[in-house]
C-alpha cells in the first residue's frame, strides 16, 4: 500500500519555534549545570537544532528505550536498551523528546531520570497529541500541538523511514 505525504509543519515553522524554544531554554538555565538528554532514535534532529539554539555552555547525553506494544501505539511495558553515559545527580537535566503521543514513553523515562536525583528536570517535546494522551506529563518547552494525525519527518518515522526530511508531513494510506 502506498503512502501518501502531505506538507504539516515547514522547514521554516520548525526552525523558528526551535528557536525560541533555544531561548526558553537559555533564559531558564544562566549559569547551571545543563545537560540536554535525548530520547533515541526520534529526537535526534530534533535535539541538533535545539542545542545550537541554546547559547550556553552544555552537555548532551542519549537514552534509548523500548516499548513492547502492538503496531503504532506503546504498551506502556517500557524497558530502558541503553542508559545515560554520565551521573546527572546535582545537574539540571532537559529531557528530549520528539512526540508525547500517549505519554506512557516520557512517563517512565523521567521517572527513571528522577530516580538519579538530577537538581532539575525539564521536558522538551516538540509534538503533543493531547488527543490521544493516557497518562499526563507536564510540558515545559513545547514546539506544537497537533491533532491525532500520524505525522514523519524531521526525526520521526515511519517503518524506519521519512526521518530525514526536513519538514513535517502527515501520512495517508
Ligand atoms: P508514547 O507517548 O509513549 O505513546 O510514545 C511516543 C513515541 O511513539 C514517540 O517517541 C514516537 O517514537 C512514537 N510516535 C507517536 N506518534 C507518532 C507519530 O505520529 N509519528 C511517528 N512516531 C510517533
Ligand atoms: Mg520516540
């Protein structure tokens, strides 16, 4: 079955909410001990335009983990692959992330993150689908709110693909 791409989010919105995001960021974190943890694979692109955003000195770090459901949605039976390569106890840590779909993802990841005693945690998403949202998580720098539409693009895939894109397209059979 072929796929169809339509254009949601421009390369140019994306940048420019990145942006400010960057500014956000910064404003909130003068002087810390910052580190920007990513959350693999989806937030890549993502996390390498925010951090350039953020003129500051930090640190970045990745997790991965895996979540055991079927098709597109998460279980919420979620497993940590590959943990953060650096202590953040004491450090002022912002989460990553590319979409917070059911939230059941970045539920368990900052609990797990809260675990390490960081002397904060911030969440970063750059989609929300509050539609579909079965467990809250608070948003402190958030890119945009979109419908209950399965999106690709600008990290985020689809079967493995469309990460590269460098804008946001919604996806029809
Ligand atoms: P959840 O919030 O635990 O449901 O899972 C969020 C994860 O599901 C994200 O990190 C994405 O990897 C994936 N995901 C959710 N919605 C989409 C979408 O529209 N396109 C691509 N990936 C998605
Ligand atoms: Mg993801």
């Amino acid at each position: 079955m072929a796929q169809t791409l339509k254009p949601f989010i421009s390369e140019r919105r994306l940048q420019s909410r990145v942006r400010a995001l960057g500014r956000a960021i910064r404003a909130d974190h003068q002087d810390r001990d910052l580190i920007l943890v990513g959350i693999l694979k989806g937030s890549f692109i993502f996390m390498a335009d925010l951090v350039r955003a953020i003129h500051l000195p930090l640190a970045c770090d990745f997790l991965r983990v895996s979540s055991y459901g079927s098709g597109t949605e998460s279980s919420g039976r979620i497993k940590m692959e590959y943990d953060l390569s650096h202590p953040v106890k004491g450090k002022d840590v912002v989460v990553v992330e590319d979409i917070v779909d059911t939230g059941w993802t970045l539920d368990y990841v900052l609990r797990q993150l809260r675990a390490k005693k960081p002397r904060s945690l911030k969440l970063a998403a750059l989609l929300h689908k509050p539609e579909r949202t079965r467990v809250n998580v608070s948003i402190d720098y958030l890119g945009f709110t979109i419908p209950d539409r399965f999106v690709v693009g600008y990290g985020l895939d689809f079967d493995c693909r469309y990460r590269n894109l460098r804008h946001i397209a919604v996806m029809s059979a």
